[in-house]
C-alpha cells in the first residue's frame, strides 16, 4: 500500500491532464467513502447481530474502495494507448474501469439509501446487510481484476498490442496475483453491470440455467424432473448466494454436452413459433439443402487457370448436405419456389445484393432459426435476400469442419445467385460471435483460392484469436452471466482442440455409414438387374400396343403427364426410385404420391408444419416448381423425382430432414440418392444365410403434416379437412410443440466428472470451492490462420475487402476486434469499429426485448447498408413499407 501511495502523485498528475470525466468518475470513489464512514459511525454502537455485520461490511467497503482508487488512475494513465482510434475509445483496459464505475455508483446507490432509511421502523437490517457484503466482496474482486491488469499492462508495454506475446500464459497471470471470487458476480450483483433493459433478462437466464442443471443431473422420471425444475427455478430466484454457487460450480465442472443442451432450449418447438408471432413479416422464410456436388468458379488472379475447383467439405464425416435458410421481405424473379407463385402474389425484380450470414453459439449450438428475430428485421429494412447458414456444430464436428461448409455455401451462391433472387452484384458476408469468425476464414480462403472474394464483411463480437492468450477483456467471462469463464473455455475446446475419444467416434461413425452405404449399393444394384429385365419386358409389350396409335394417345391423355412422347430413357431415369422401392419401402412411396399421380415419378409434394398459418399443397401441373397459398410464407417441403432443370440441384425443405433428391440421371448423384436413402431408412446391416449383406430398414411413420393435403387444381384449392380438423389439429400441435420443449427441459443426461458418482456431482454443484480459472487451460490450440485470423499474413488481410466492425463495451473478444481492426488499418484497409455500453455479449439475440439491443440491432443494420450501397427501386420500397412487425 506505502508502494502505491508513493506511485500515486505521479499517476495522479498524469491522468489531471486527462479527460473530465475520468476526474469525476474518480471523485465518486470520494463520495462513496464518506457515505460508508458516516455509516461506520451510525452502526458503530449497534450490538445486534446484522448491526456489527453492517459495520464489517462498510468498513471493508472502505479499504476495497482506497485500495482500487490508486489503480484505477493507473490504468487511466495509459488505457488509451491501446485504443484503436482517439474516436473510437475502447479496449479492455477501458473495460475494467467502466465495472468498478457501475460498482461504485451501485454501491453509492446502496449506501445513500442505507444512510437515508437506518432509523426507520421498517428497515429491513437482515436484508440490505446481505447487500453490503455482496458489494464489499464484489469490489475485493475488482480490486484483483486492477491488479492483473496491471500485470497485462508490464506484459505489452513495449508492443502496445493486447496480448502479450507467448512467453507468457494464463497460468502465469493468475500465479502471480490472488484468486478471483467468481461468486460475488453471479450473485446480488448479478449484471450489474449492464443496461437496466438487460438486466432483468440476465436474472432469468441465470435462475434457469441453475434449475436446469438440477434436471440435467439428477435422475428420475420427466413428471418429477419438471416438478423439481419449478421448485428448484423458485430457489434460485429466492436465494442469490445459492444461484451464485451453482452457476460458478456449473461452469467449473460441467462439460460441453451441458452447454449444448442448455443453449438449445432456444431451439424448442416453442421457441421456433415466436419469430413468426412477434418478429417482422417476410415473404420468403425457407430452408435449402445444398447437396455437396463438384463446384468450379471462374478465378480472378491473372495468368492462372480459368476455373478454380471447389473442394467439398469431407472433414470429420465425409460429405453431406449443408442446410442454409433463405430469408426475403418479397418474393423475387428467379427465387427459387417462386415460380408458380407469379399469379397469386407479386413478384419483385431480381436484388442485386445478397447478406450470406452465418450465426453464433460458440461453434457448438444454435442455428439459423434461433437468429431468425433479428433477421426478418435486416431483410426488411436492408431490403435484400439472406442465406443463413446451418454449419456442423462442434463437438461431432470440430475445426475445419464448419469452415469448409461455409465456404462451399458461398461457392454455391456465387454460382447460384438466381436462385437466391439476386444478380450477385454486391454479396456482404456478415455474422456474430462465432459465425463471425467463420465469415472471416471464408473471406481468407476466397482470397487464398483466387476467387470472387465478398464485397464487404460484417462482424459482431468476434473472436479472431483462438487461443488462450490472456488480455484484459477476456478476463471479463469471469462475470459474465452469458458466457462464463468455463463455457467459454469448453466450446473453444470443443471446436479447436477435439479430444481422441471424439476422433475415434467420428472415424467409426464414418466408417459405419460407409459400410451402409456399400451395402445399399449392393441392393441397388441387384435391383437394378431385375428392373433391367422387367423394362426388357414393358419395352416389348410397348411396342405391340404403339401398333394402335389412337388408342396409345388415348392412354397418355391419361396417365401421361401431358407428355405425348414418353421415351424409354425417361422410365430408365426413374427406375433408380422403383429400384429402391422394392427393398420394402412400398409404404413410404405411397405417402409421397401425389393423388392425381399413379407414379413416382411425376409427384411434387409441398408440406409445411400443420400450425394452421400453412397449407399444404400438391401441385399437378409444374413439376419443377413450388406453390404456395400464402403471402407470409413458411418453409417449405419439395419432394422432387424428376429430371433436374435447375442450375443446381437444391432442396427446399419445411425443417424436414428429409433430402430427396432431384437428379437421377447421372451414376455420382444416384449414388447420392442411394447413400442419402440409406441413411435416413437404414437402421443397420445383416448377414443373410448366403452370407450377404442385408440392409435392416427403418419404420416409417406418417406425420401429422402429411394428413393436411390441399389440392391445387388451376387457381381452386379443395380442403380435405373440414374447419372443426384442423382446428383439432393447431390445438395437437401446439400440444405436442408444450411436450417436446418440456422433454428437452427434463430429459435424463447424466454426466459424471472426474469419474466421480452422480450424487457426488450433485452435491459439489451446490458447494462453496474456491478454484482457480487457470484449471482450464491444460490444453494446446494449433496455430491456424483459418482458426484464428488474427494470423493471417499480410499478404491475405491486405486484399481484404471494406470491414465493418461491432462490438460491445462488456465483450469478452472486446480486443479481439479491437487487434484486428488495427491490424487491417495498419495495411490501409477499409475497416470501421463500433464499440457499445451496456450490452452483452450476443445482444442481437435479444433484439426484439431490449431497447438498447434493438438499437444496436438497427446499427448493425447501418453498417451492412454502407457496405451494400445500393439504393432500392420504387417498387421495392413500396413494397417493403408494407412489411411490419407482427
């Protein structure tokens, strides 16, 4: 203390020259002592239990208070030496001085309203004694958090950058100053230090995430675990210091099986329905199975090759389908579906711009769905498509699995801009939090391949550097109600350093699905023999009934599908389907014609989800396209078997995972259509008494979709159902939608660690265990640019295209983007940064229950448009001044 009081002049005089408020930030620490000292005073003489503890509290609140002071102008000293531009201040320096200001004026809060209601009768002492302790404990941990930031600061002085070099780790950083209390910031104090829109928010997340680990945990029935999640969510709410324990606990010992399942609550049935109910009207809401074909595109660097092949993405599981969501405010021309839908709504010119967006979730949850509040309101107000990539999650999919996805997504737009309803004149890439990162890998290998690169990159909260150098705002997860020290920990784990276990098990899975394969081949192929022999047989008996070509006309008037030439290579290309018929399947080709339709072959089924805002629709007369009934459109089903006139064979599905493809013709997409059939109706493999590998099928079970079938015929569509059915069928779904979110709420995942029993893990969740972070970092991470763009050479971010940079005040990947932002202006790069106060991280997803979110929601929407720079047509504007939120 004598070291710091002689230091502190020279601070002092430094930081005098600085900015007001700074100085007046400083003199709250001023008032706040002499309001706990005239409260020393009063509870001085008070003998009373919750008396001497109010005093204790006050008086450690003073020491913590003059012990922080002297720190906090250290910091001031030299905070701006790391800002990204004197106009855009904000690094993680900066960070820890803004949580000690919402401490202090918290804590003044709370003194001055002790001070002012001591003497009356219905002061609450018991109560508000705990809130000085929580705020006396809260600021002890501040005051530790100074002192390493003091350390970082000895770390980088000499570079000026955020994190210091390799010479030294977290575990040095922690070794070297006292042990964080990580419970006082999940306690009383809980989000203190955010906007007052968020904070509410933060409690019930943290209450929740507390009563689901008791369900996750324990054992028994669903009945009781539900009954125990409504018992134990009261707990949490009532006792703070108990809610503290468990999430601090949680976050220590749990795995990343129970981040996935936690953060996937916001992937229920329920939670699907809220965007179509409280967010913005869009037209266009679908989902596109892209199948993983050979790509090439044209390459731009001078004297090379014309063509640049892209590579499919077979990583951890070999190639398979890449789902991505399109989303649109109108329907436009060439947009895939929309076709046939040019006599029931308008149809808008083709956009010249495209948003490719990929989301977050710490590369091991969350999808398109879960982002789509906030991105009917970008497609709105930005006025263009949006395709929201669904990547393979970590830990089934590690690094560089979702990154090849990605990437091969882009290809595939850039080859198939029509289909998106756009000319492609300008695609921005854009995402949050992990699928930000993604983006950026994307950009690079566009870059690397020669490539069209994007024409301009949006990134919110994004981690450039994975791996686990120490820096200021990192040290921010260690009260971060949304992304604990430990989750955070586990998911970049999870997706850059996968375990053994976890290879293996992919190998095996691959090797598995393989041998399926081979031996759905094998079936194929002999069924093909016989359907060989039995068109030889249809063949003949053609050509003796073509001797009476009136009554042959007659027939195809028929049955023909308006085609009067019915060649034999067509019933050849549709022989593959009867082929696979024939391994006792009859009945999942009957769900799947078409009642106007005696064969496969001409069938187009349209389903959607039967919530009653959706028809159901077989369309008779155009094969190739998708018709829908309704303006406000949710995803839907197309089931093709027909010869593929598209540019691309797509699928558009309803989130239904069932992948039929729509090209037959060639030997590499019937091997597809085989291996895609084998894995959804395979269960397993047999040995026959001949020593033959037989395939065990899987039962197929009829959806409640399928029963809701409206007839299109011309521009009438004939119900089936009358109105008391489908009412009967909205009030099941939604029942069925109550009952799976409850499933996924209490469904028995038990998880031990450490070898340790489940009681034992249940008990350790609710101790009091001091443990240091640094636990966690017993693990190496590769040193890729693709992983970690931070990395990337020169020679790469320097023909990176305009970037547009977001972030938040409280983030832990604060220096993240503050480092790359430096970075890309140090090579004179296009590159702007926004930096906001009061939000977490992952505010975009509270978008529509924020105030401060949706601004920032709107800001994001600013910085995309600048990059697009296309102004709308008087057509499109009309058009989307009639869109609106729900």
């Amino acid at each position: 203390m004598d070291q710091q009081q002689r230091q502190e002049p020279a601070v002092a005089s430094s930081s005098e020259s600085g900015s007001g408020p700074e100085q007046q930030n400083l003199m709250l620490f001023d008032s706040l002592i002499e309001l706990c000292r005239n409260n020393v005073n009063y509870f001085e003489g008070d003998d009373t239990e919750t008396g001497l503890r109010l005093h204790g509290a006050f008086v450690g609140l003073i020491d913590h208070i003059e012990m922080a002071k002297p720190l906090v102008r250290t910091v001031q000293g030299f905070m701006h030496e790391y800002d990204f531009d004197p106009s855009v201040p904000g690094n993680g320096f900066r960070s820890f001085l803004a949580v000690v200001d919402c401490c202090v004026k918290m804590s003044l809060k709370l003194a001055r309203y002790v001070m002012e209601n001591r003497s009356a009768i219905l002061f609450r002492k018991a109560v508000y004694v705990k809130e000085v302790e929580a705020y006396n404990h809260l600021m002890a941990s501040l005051c530790t958090c100074l002192e390493h930031a003091q350390t970082l600061r000895e770390w980088t002085r000499e570079s000026g950058d955020l994190f210091p070099d390799e010479s030294h780790s977290v575990e040095e950083l922690f070794a070297t100053g006292g042990i964080i209390n990580q419970y006082c910031f999940y306690g009383r104090c809980l989000g203190f230090q955010f906007c007052d829109s968020i904070k509410p928010l933060l409690k019930f997340i943290s209450i929740g995430m507390a009563g689901f680990s008791e369900g996750y945990y324990s054992e028994g029935g669903r009945i009781s675990k539900a009954t125990s999640l409504m018992y134990t969510s009261t707990k949490y709410m009532l006792d703070p210091e108990l809610r503290a324990r468990r999430i601090v606990n949680i976050s220590q010992n749990s795995n990343v099986d129970f981040c996935k399942a936690f953060w996937f609550l916001a992937e229920s049935e329920m939670m699907h329905s809220l965007p179509s109910f409280v967010g913005f009207k869009v037209k266009v809401n679908r989902v596109i199975t892209i199948p993983p074909e050979p790509i090439q595109l044209k390459s731009t660097v001078p004297d090379a090759a014309v063509f640049v092949d892209i590579p499919i993405p077979k990583s951890h599981g070999g190639a398979a389908p890449i789902k991505a969501r399109l989303i649109s405010a109108v329907k436009r021309k060439g947009m895939i579906g929309e076709r046939s839908n040019s006599q029931r709504s308008t149809i808008y010119p083709a956009s010249r711009g495209l948003l490719f967006h990929c989301h977050g979730g710490g590369f091991v949850a969350q999808s398109s769905k879960s982002h789509e509040s906030y991105l009917r309101e970008w497609a709105v107000s930005l006025n263009v498509p949006i395709l929201s990539i669904d990547y393979s999650l970590a830990p089934e999919a590690p690094f560089p699995r979702a990154l090849e996805e990605v990437f091969y997504a882009y290809c595939w737009a850039l080859r198939n801009c029509e289909l998106l309803g756009t000319t492609g004149e300008k695609i921005i890439v854009a995402g949050d939090s992990a699928g930000a990162n993604l983006n950026l890998g994307c950009a690079m290998k566009a870059i690397e391949l020669g490539i069209r690169r994007p024409d301009g990159i949006f990134i919110a909260y994004c981690p450039v550097l994975i791996s686990f150098v120490p820096s200021p705002a990192r040290m921010l997860c260690l009260m971060d109600p949304l992304l604990p020290f430990g989750f955070m920990m586990r998911c970049l784990k999870a997706y850059a350093c996968p375990s053994r276990e976890v290879l293996e098990e992919n190998r095996k899975r691959h090797e598995q699905r393989q041998a399926i394969v081979n031996a759905g081949l094998q079936v194929a192929n002999k069924q093909a023999v016989e359907a060989s022999a039995t068109l030889t047989v249809s063949n003949a008996a053609t050509t003796v009934i073509k001797e009476d070509e009136d009554e042959e006309e007659d027939v195809q008037g028929i049955n023909g599908n308006n085609s009067p030439d019915r060649s034999p290579d067509s019933v050849d290309d549709n022989s593959m389907w009867e082929q696979l018929n024939s391994v006792n399947t009859v009945q999942l080709q009957n769900q799947h014609l078409s009642p106007v339709s005696d064969t496969a072959s001409d069938t187009l089924a349209l389903k959607s989800q039967s919530a009653g805002n959706t028809i159901d629709i077989i369309s008779p007369d155009e094969s190739n396209t998708i018709t829908s009934l309704e303006e406000d459109s949710q995803p839907i089903t197309l089931q093709q078997v027909t010869l593929n006139t598209e540019p691309s064979n797509v699928t558009v599905v309803d989130d239904l995972d069932m992948d039929m493809p729509s090209d037959i013709s060639s030997e590499r997409t019937t091997h597809k259509y085989v291996s895609d059939f084998i894995e959804r109706y395979v269960l397993d493999t047999t040995t026959n008494a001949a020593g033959e590998i037989e395939p065990i099928l899987r039962p197929v079970s009829r959806s409640q979709s399928e029963e809701n079938i409206v007839l299109d015929i011309g521009r009438e569509a004939i119900s089936v159902q009358n109105l008391q059915e489908r009412v009967t069928s909205v009030a099941s779904n939604f029942v069925s939608k109550v009952s799976s979110t409850i499933t996924s709420i209490t469904a028995s995942k038990p998880i031990a660690v450490g070898g340790g029993s489940q009681s034992e893990l249940q008990s350790n969740l609710d101790a009091l265990i001091a443990r240091s972070p640094s636990d966690e970092f017993i693990f190496h991470v590769p040193k890729d640019s693709h992983l970690s763009p931070y990395w990337a050479s020169d020679d790469v971010l320097s023909q990176f295209p305009p970037t547009k940079i977001l972030t938040v005040v409280l983030d832990p990947c604060l220096d993240d983007c503050v480092m790359f932002a430096k970075r890309l202006k140090s090579l004179n790069r296009s590159v702007s940064l926004d930096i906001l106060p009061g939000l977490p991280h992952g505010f975009l997803n509270f978008a529509t229950i924020s105030k401060e979110a949706h601004e920032g929601s709107k800001l994001c929407v600013q910085r995309i448009s600048e990059l697009l720079d296309i102004p709308a047509t008087p057509e499109e504007e009309a058009g989307t001044t009639q869109q609106g939120c729900c």
